[in-house]
C-alpha cells in the first residue's frame, strides 16, 4: 500500500468542509497510514471529536494547555512525531496564522514547531481566497516551502456562491499525499538547469526605465517544473511581483546585460530554458541623473544599442548544454518566425506563443503553444502555464533519457 506506516498528523480547522475530513482520515487508513488528529476549537462547532476519534482510532488533539496531553505527548512532540503535516480543511484564518507565525492555540503552535512537510487543502469562500490578504499569505507560504493541494472551483455550501474555495476533493488530498512519498527516482536527479524569466528593465535614467508586459508566470512555473524533476535550477529572473520558487537557486536581475552575466556564470548545466522576455534594445548611454523636462527645451530622444542574445549565446557556446530551449513570442507568422530564430539561435526547440492582446498570454495564466523543432512543429492545447511547464520539463526529462 502506497503510504504504509507512514504517520499523518492531520489538521482540522473550522470550515464546513470539515465533515470531509472523516471521509479522509478513512481514506488515508484505508492505505495503511496511520491518523493522529488535532482539531481546531472552530472544527468541533462543525463535526466532533468522538466522531474523528472513532474513525482515525487514536485520541484527539485540540488544547494547547492540556495537562493530561501535555504529559503524554506534548505539542513539540505531536509536532515531531509524524511523516506529514496535512491540514484539511485550512480556513483563511489559520492559513493567515501559519504565515505570520502566530500560535495562539494547538494547530497554530503545532505548525510554527514542526520541521516536517506540509500540505494544505483550504477550503474558504471564493472572495476570502480572492481577498488581498489571503492572496499575499499564500505566497508566503509558498515561498516557506508548504504545499497546497486544491482549492477547486464549483458551488460553495453558501447558496448561489460559486467560485474558487471548495476543499480539493477528499481523493485528490489523498492523492497529494501519496506524490509527497513517492519514492520513484526522479528523472531530472543529478541534471543541472539555467531558467531565465520576466521582462528585463533597461534603464533610461536613474528613475525611468524601458520595459515589457512580461510577469515571469511561465519562466518561474518551468523552473519549479524541472525543480520537481529532480534538477537542480538557477532561475535568473528580471523584475518580476511573483515570488521565488521554493527550492531553486533564484538570481534577481534588472537589465539584459546583467541577466546575460547571470547565465554565464551559471554554465555549465545540462539544460537551457531561455524564457525571459529580454529587452532587444537598451538605451545606449542611460543618464546617471534624472533627465529634467525643462521648459523651451526640446523634447529628448533616446538612442538604441542592442542588448547582447542571451538565448543566441549559450545555443553557441562551447560549453552548450545538452537541451537550448527558447521561447518566441510572436504577434504574427508564428511557424515562420519561430522556424527561422530554432536556426539563427542555435536552439533545439521554440516554444512559439501568439502574444497578441486578444490572446492574454503577456500576465496572464495560461498559454498556447506550437512546439517548433528541427523534427517538426507540435501544437498544443490551451493550457495552464503550471501545465505547458510540467509538459515541457517532462520532455526535456525524456529527451535526456541515456
Ligand atoms: O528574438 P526573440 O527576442 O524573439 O527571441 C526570443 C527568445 O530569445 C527567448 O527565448 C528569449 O528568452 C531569448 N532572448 C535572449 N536574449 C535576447 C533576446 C531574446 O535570450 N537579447
């Protein structure tokens, strides 16, 4: 069985979903893991302890202050004495305590003195998920290295609410847990990867800079992507509001010639993903002082120097990695264009995307994409860019195969 004495300590916070929790607890056992529970004071206005206990079979957690399972067990040890962490349902509330390092009951002091894995499935209501607060605790979070499993969209308990909030289903958490302990040799082990992503700035003056819609969502989203393959990644990223992927080399830049650098010194690696959308152009001679508007003054113009190809560079090197991968974002002649920079770049594959407005793509969450190779052109579906990432990391992993 797939999670075999492994020891789950699962958190129940106060959601409706809660009742979904006795579903996982049998689940989970039902696998051969064993369950030891801790419920939050909002959990038990939901489902009791008598039921939790009865199904996980071990007692019940929920006071910080309790003699008798301070005693016996103690929050340290409870914190220690387990394969995983998993917290289902996590409320708003106790997500937004894990992220600011609160603990002012069981679950919280629980999750601040753990070293052990965790995975959360939260379970709110669409607008809390969607509410700025929640948004900035879950990168951090995702930044502390804790996994997430769902939310879903669909219909909330709340009539006429729908969105995304739902706990992930009840299998889909048991299914997270299992690829935590999945033990399978990761394909990418002992791969080295270099990822560029985001716009580049290229300064104008000390304030004003030239730069493009580029948010870093696909480049950091391959980076993590090979990261779970097993590679080791350096990302070099231009400026970009999303965070860090958990567990890659991450390497903040602003201009072209410093992503450039960045690469470089990076070499040798095993693999090449040139995802940043770099600035052709940077201006020539950038002023150290801000440039005045000034009255009666003529109106300023900047001249150009092109910015060195990064992508062109390491496709050329003599320390080439295995796999060059670029990127083209193209408004038009998508094949075309994407056929004849696989050529001039010394590339092993373009991910050509259409980047006009209508499609969204620039910020957006998804993407398009037509796979040009020097053995042909492969079309994919729409798809999340987390999805176009994991596919194209499990191609290069393929590609890599001995
Ligand atoms: O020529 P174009 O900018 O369309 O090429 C896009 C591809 O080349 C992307 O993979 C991008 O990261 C890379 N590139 C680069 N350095 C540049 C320009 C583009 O690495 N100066």
């Amino acid at each position: 069985m797939a999670l075999t004495g492994k020891r789950v300590l699962l958190i129940i916070s106060g959601g409706i979903a809660a009742y979904k929790s006795l579903d996982l607890i049998r689940r989970l056992r039902e696998r051969g893991a064993s369950v030891r529970p801790v419920m939050t004071d909002g959990a038990q206005k939901f489902i009791t302890p008598l039921a939790v206990g009865a199904l996980a079979a071990d007692h019940v957690f929920t006071e910080l202050f309790s003699r008798e399972d301070e005693q016996d067990v103690g929050h340290i040890r409870l914190a220690r004495d387990c394969d995983i962490v998993v917290i289902a349902p996590a409320t708003a509330s106790l997500l937004a305590k894990m992220a600011h390092g609160l603990a002012d009951d069981l679950a919280s002091t629980i999750l601040l003195a753990t070293d052990r894995p965790i995975l959360t499935a939260p379970a709110m209501n669409p607008k809390m998920w969607d509410n700025a607060a929640t948004r900035r605790n879950i990168a951090t979070l995702q930044t502390d290295g804790v996994s997430f499993v769902g939310p879903a969209k669909g219909e909330m308990a709340e009539r006429g609410e729908a969105g995304t909030g739902r706990m992930a289903e009840v299998l889909d958490i048991v299914a997270a847990i299992e690829l935590h302990f999945d033990e399978k040799p990761k394909p990418l082990a002992g791969r080295s990867a270099i990822v560029t992503s985001g716009p580049t700035h290229e300064p104008i003056d000390p304030v004003r800079y030239i730069a493009n819609r580029s948010s870093g969502k696909q480049g950091h989203a391959i980076a993590a992507a090979l990261r779970d393959l097993g590679a080791k990644v350096t990302l070099v990223s231009g400026p970009v509001t999303i965070p860090d992927p958990h567990g890659v080399n991450t390497i903040h830049v602003e201009r072209a010639e410093e992503m450039m650098q960045a690469v470089m010194a990076a070499l040798p690696a095993d693999i090449a993903i040139m995802v940043a959308a770099v600035a052709d152009w940077r201006v020539a001679s950038a002023s150290d002082q801000k440039i005045k508007k000034q009255p009666g003054q003529s109106i300023p113009t900047l001249a150009l120097a092109e910015n060195p190809d990064i992508l062109s560079t390491v496709g050329h090197h003599k320390l080439r990695p295995k796999i060059v991968i670029g990127f083209a974002a193209e408004t038009q002649d998508i094949e075309k264009n994407g056929r004849a920079k696989l050529e001039r770049k010394g590339a092993d594959l373009i991910v050509a995307n259409d980047v006009s407005p209508a499609t969204g793509v620039m910020g957006g969450a998804r993407n398009q994409v037509k796979l040009i190779g020097h053995d042909g052109v492969e079309a994919w579906p729409d798809l999340d860019k987390d999805e176009v990432a994991a596919r194209l990391a499990a191609l290069v992993a393929e590609r890599l195969k001995p």
